[in-house]
C-alpha cells in the first residue's frame, strides 16, 4: 500500500513507496472468533487455527502454507501420502536478487509415533534454484505433518536468506 502525505504548502502530494513482507499469524483471539461463529483448535504440532463452528472433516484442518516468499526468494514445501505408510516430501528454494553458493535445509515429519529429520546442504555452483524429495517411512497411520524447521542460503552478492518454514500435512494410510 503506497502512502500520501499531505501536500506541503504550494506543493505537490508525494507517493510514498513501501516494501511488502508476508504476513503471518501470531495470535488468536478466542473471544473475537468465537462471537464471529468460529472455534479454535490446536493441530499436533501445536499450531493453533480457527475453523467456522460448523466445519467438519477435512475442512476442520489447518490450511497448509506450502510456499511462502520473502525479499530474497521463496521456499516451498509439499507432503502427500503414497499408501503403505509412507509419503513424500518435496520442498526446495528460489532466491531472486543472486544466485546461490551454499545452503542448509532441515526437514522434520511428525507423527503419532514421533518426529523424523533429513537435512541437506553444501557448495553450489551459482544455482538459481534447489529442490528434492525424500520419501517417508511411518510406523503409524493418521495426521501426520512436515515443516521446513531451519533452512538458509548463501548467496553470491553476499545476501544470508532464510526460509520463512513452509509446511503441509497429510493423512496417512
């Protein structure tokens, strides 16, 4: 949103340029949502979310936010289940302003039964960009989720960028 100060005497109104960033929830007013017809829930992960009082199923679940984009890129992430207890992570980056020359990115899945990590990283040569799968294996069935739990990038003109932690969940079966 551009901002207009008031004109100085004689003068011409100015555009103020502003920066955007993503928002993110860092609160829930219980009382707010409640008069407003919604109710408050806490996933596993301990993320709380509001849902309209009558949502049912799978419409009750928080929505995932699998991409999300900063001022040096975006990071993604998405997790489906594949059946047999298993599903798949695919997550990776984009930066804008220079390429790449180094990164770290750590994953955790979690479960009824626990929490899984696989991390990756090291020396790029000015790469754009960087995906990857990673195929999870679960001793249970359910919700289960995944989050970008640290990830970071080193680029070329000296920018350190880090990844706003993506996630998703799935059902497994």
């Amino acid at each position: 949103m551009a901002a207009t100060p008031p004109p100085a005497t004689g003068g011409t109104p100015q555009l103020v340029a502003v920066g955007t960033a993503p928002l993110h929830i860092v609160s829930i007013n219980a009382a707010v949502a409640k008069a407003h017809g919604y109710v408050v829930r806490t996933a596993p992960n301990g993320l709380r979310y509001s849902v309209k009082a009558s949502a049912r199923g799978a419409a009750a679940a928080p929505t995932p936010l699998n991409e999300v984009t900063g001022d040096c890129g975006d990071s993604y992430l998405y997790y489906y289940a594949v059946g047999g207890k298993e599903a798949y992570v695919d997550t990776g980056w984009n930066v804008t302003p220079a390429a790449a020359w180094d990164y770290s990115w750590t994953v955790a899945v979690v479960d009824n039964a626990g929490t899984g990590r696989n991390s990756w990283g090291g020396f790029l040569a000015g790469d754009w960009n960087w995906a990857t799968d990673w195929l999870t294996k679960h001793s249970v069935t359910g919700y289960s989720w995944a989050e970008v739990v640290s990830g970071e990038v080193s680029l070329l003109n000296g920018d350190e960028c880090s990844s706003l932690n993506p996630w998703d969940w799935t059902n497994l079966y």
